[in-house]
C-alpha cells in the first residue's frame, strides 16, 4: 500500500513539473526580435514588415504611438505565443 502511495504522490509531482514547464515555455520563450519596417499604423496596433519578408500586425500601447512613424526601419522586440495576440516589447529607431 505504501508504495502505490508513493508512486501516485510521484506521478503528481511529475505532472506539476510538466504542467509548469509547458506555462514557462508558452510565456517565457516567446519573445521575437528583429528588423523591420513600419507599413501601416493604426489606433492601437501597427503592422510591420522584417526583412525576411514576414508581415505581423502587432499591439502598440498608446503611450509608445507617438514613437511610430509609417515607413521608418525599427528594431523591434514583442512577445507572441498561442495565448494571446502579439504585443511589443521594445521599439528603437534605426
């Protein structure tokens, strides 16, 4: 009986583990950073086209608009996962 106590306590230890693992990853390591440039920018959003040839649309705050203009090359960190839209990080101006 002790041992199949001891086995299960295991198995949900083990599923916490996982379970924390897979919310780390999907929050974690879903940071993007590249180059591109600013094609539209709307209300709260801009679209931005990288050098690779990706087109995102991502979320801006309305504090960080006035920092975007339409057709400049930025550097651009924002986070996307499966969870939510993408959303921006960093902007700096080339």
């Amino acid at each position: 009986m002790r041992t199949r106590a001891k086995i299960s306590w295991l198995a949900v230890i083990l599923l916490v583990l996982l379970a924390s693992f897979l919310l780390y990853y999907f929050f974690v390591f879903s940071r993007v950073a590249a180059i591109g440039t600013v094609t539209n920018k709307m209300e709260d959003s801009i679209t931005v086209s990288f050098e690779n040839g990706d087109v995102q649309t991502i979320q801006v705050p309305s504090d960080m608009q006035h920092l975007v203009h339409e057709g400049g090359k930025y550097f651009v960190v924002y986070h996307q996962n499966s969870l939510r839209k993408p959303f921006i990080i960093k902007i700096d101006e080339l």
